[in-house]
C-alpha cells in the first residue's frame, strides 16, 4: 500500500491538512471541515494507502511555500502536480473549478453546464462539495445561483475571506440564532 504523507499547516485563516502520494498533491483540507473524514475515507480506499500523518515530502514543502508566499495576496496558485481520486462526473467537476479564473465565480448551475452535466446540479454541487484540494482546485469560487456565500468546506467566513483577497464584491451575513 503507497502512504499518503500528510502534514498540518497553520494558514491564517486557520490550519490545513496537506497530504501527497508519489510526487503529486492530493490533500488540501479545513480539517474541521464536514467532509473531512469522508475524503480521507475515500482517497485512502481509492488510492489503496495508508495515512503517515507528520511526514514531510517534496510536493508538501512546494505547497507550503506556495500557500505562505500567497494567502494574502490575490492569488493564482502555481501549478503543482495534484492528484485526485473520484467518479467520472467528480473528476469533470474539478477540472472545471481549476479552470475558475482569480476573482471571478459561476453558480452551481453554471459549473454543471460547464462540466457537461446540466441537468445534474445537485451531484455537481456535492462533487465540489467533495474536492480533496482546496485552494489548490478553487472551489471557493462557486456560489449559489442567489450569490449568497453558500455552504464551504471550510467555514462560510473563509470562502468570505478568500473571495474578498480575490477582489470579488460579495457581502458575509452571519446567521445569529
């Protein structure tokens, strides 16, 4: 079984998993995010690894700096190698957010014509709710067709942040129960 090296990264909108196997990125994660056990679940099922949590490899150190040398800074991320692990439509999903322009969004319905899903906007909407690799695949960048903020695998405040660095007008209303 191939490892998935993984390490904790302190972002300052808070700490991130980061994860390779072989030579490519697969990880990068809110670990308080609701998906997270899931993810990791399916990339080891799918990818037939085990976890070695702690270990540094090349890729986790190039994401790294990546990360320091852009988090506050409207960024593109340079393309590192990424490797994800999902179904046929998961995997048209994704290469359609990586194509998301710095600053720019598309509602969910947008995303699946895009994808070549249309008629399937709900599996598009948990595909991305299922990306392995945050910021690296921009999954902040989609909305609700409403432009509301919308649910994100992080904390609605994060994608707020990110979307505001990238200079996108949108407004952060914290539901007070």
């Amino acid at each position: 079984m191939p490892p998935i090296y993984t390490i904790r990264y302190k972002s300052p909108l808070g700490e991130l998993e980061l994860g390779s196997i072989g030579d490519r990125l697969c990880l990068c994660l809110w670990p308080y995010s609701v998906h997270y056990e899931a993810i990791r679940r399916r990339l080891a099922k799918g990818f037939n690894a085990t976890f070695v949590d702690g270990q540094w490899t090349d890729v986790l150190h190039c994401a790294v700096e990546e990360l320091k040398q852009n988090f506050f800074r409207a960024y593109d991320m340079n393309p590192l190698p990424l490797r994800t692990f999902g179904t046929p439509l998961q995997q048209d999903v994704w290469r359609q957010v990586a194509r998301i322009p710095m600053g720019c969004t598309v509602s969910y319905s947008e995303l699946a014509a895009l994808a070549g899903h249309p008629a399937a906007v709900r599996a598009v909407a948990s595909a991305v709710g299922a990306n392995a690799l945050n910021l690296f695949i921009p999954c902040h960048r989609v909305l609700p067709a409403d432009g509301s903020l919308g649910n994100y695998a992080g904390l609605p405040y994060c994608k707020y942040r990110l979307l505001r660095l990238e200079g996108v007008d949108i407004e952060y209303h914290r539901r007070i129960p």
